[in-house]
C-alpha cells in the first residue's frame, strides 16, 4: 500500500484518542500526516499522540468536544482549520454502545441519545468539514459503522445497530451528493475488534470467546486490522472507489 500519498495531508480524527480511533490517529502519523485530534474524555492519550507527532515533524492538534452538540463540532473543525490550514481527510469514529437495552427497556431519551452519538454527531461534523474538503482537488471522507449495522448486533443492542446501519446508507447518500466536489466517501464495518474499552466493557470473555469460534480465520481482530483498512480508503483519494463499505470481521458477513 502505498501511505506515501498521504505524507503533508491533513487529517482530523473524530474520538482518535482511544480504541480503534488511537490505532488510526497513530497510523496516520506514521504516514506522514498531519492529524487534528478530537477527543471527549481521553486528554491524556490525545496528548500522548501529540507528542508522537511532534517528534517526527509533523503537526499535530487535540481539541476537546461533545459532538453531540452542533457548536461544538463546529468550533473542532474550525480549530482543525486555524491550526492545520487546510482538510484532505475526515475520518468519523465517534461513537459508543452506550448500554445494553431491549425494546421492552427503550427509553425515548435513551434512544435519542445513542442516535445522537453516533449518527447526529457525524452529521454534525461532516456538515462543518465539507466546505474544507471540497477546497481540494482530491478529499476522502471514512465513516465508522459497524458489523452490528450489517447484521444487527447482539440482544440489547436494537439503538446502536439501528444507528450503525444507519451510517451505511449516510455513507452511500453522502457519496452522490459529495462526489461533484470531489469527495469520496466510505465506510468501514468492522466486526469482533478486542482490546478496546467498547468491548472489554460491553462483551463478556465468554461471549467473546463464543463469537470467535464463529469466526473463520480463528481469531478476533484488533484495532490496528481497523486502522489498516481507514488508511486505505483515506489514502485513495484520487481512486475510483466510492460509496463503498468495506466489512473487517474475518468473514463472518460477506456480501
């Protein structure tokens, strides 16, 4: 793969501070770019990251902010812009499980919430940014979803594989209505990812285990298979490939 193309860009990363957004923010940098780093509650690793950066050279910013709410997604890519000059990638990682409910559990303000975090948020944030991206000759845009969004996750996750599927068509739509400008726009699906704080919260080891037994390649995957594939898409920015999700979850779902 040639990440060469993305030495110079700038890059903002929605939650790139933690779980699979950290393996990103890290590959971006070890690519060569530029990375503007949206955290909630992980100032520290954001920090962390930063540094990183520093040391190789290149520019690197963390900006604290609740997506959720339109000024503040507003205000992360206007920062992006003062302290990167420009924007060539968005990747739209925010997003949480939250907790586990069932129909007969569904609260509306429950509901709301989960939509919000993750589905209203990347609107949010993809509306500020698009003006930026279309500047460029060549932008990409990668979405976040989920296995869940494919097949529609575990019992007790009806809100959040609702709004995972959800991003799949946004994916798809945004793509028509981005692509005069210029800007592609994908996702990525992935399945069983360990060693995050998602799952070391919301999977037990026994259901992990048993998932991964389904799994054909025998194992479950980790942040970094994630990141490989989000660098791919952002780093074919002048490619033909649009409107597509790519699904990470060792052939558990394919089609």
């Amino acid at each position: 793969m040639n990440t060469n193309k993305l030495t110079g860009k700038n890059v903002l990363i929605t939650a790139g501070a933690q779980g699979i957004g950290e393996s990103i923010t890290k590959h971006f940098i070890d690519s060569g770019a530029n990375v503007a780093i949206h955290y909630f509650s992980s100032a520290d690793t954001a920090n962390e990251l930063i540094e990183y950066a520093t040391k190789k050279g290149q520019k690197a910013v963390a900006i604290a902010g609740d997506l959720t709410k339109e000024a503040d997604a507003i205000a992360l890519v206007k920062k992006t812009i003062q302290e990167l000059g420009s924007l060539d990638v968005l990747i739209n990682n925010a997003g949480s499980l939250v907790a586990r409910k069932m129909l007969s559990e569904m609260e509306t303000e429950f509901w709301n919430k989960v939509m919000d975090i993750n589905l209203t948020s990347m609107m949010f944030v993809t509306k500020a940014a698009a003006p930026h991206l279309a500047k460029n000759d060549n932008s990409s845009i990668v979405n976040l979803a989920s296995l869940a969004g494919r097949k529609g996750g575990h019992p007790g996750s009806l809100a959040y594989a609702t709004s995972k599927g959800a991003i799949l068509t946004y994916t798809r739509a945004l793509s028509t209505e981005l692509g005069t400008d210029g800007v592609r726009v994908n996702a990525v699906a992935p399945g069983l990812i360990l060693g995050t704080s998602f799952h070391n919260t919301h999977t037990t080891k026994e259901s992990a285990a048993k998932t991964t037994a389904g799994i054909p390649i025998q194992r479950a995957g980790n942040a970094a298979d994630v990141a490989r594939a989000v660098l791919y898409l952002a780093s074919e920015y002048d490619g033909f490939i649009t409107g597509a999700t790519l699904d990470i979850n060792g052939g558990v779902y394919n089609m």
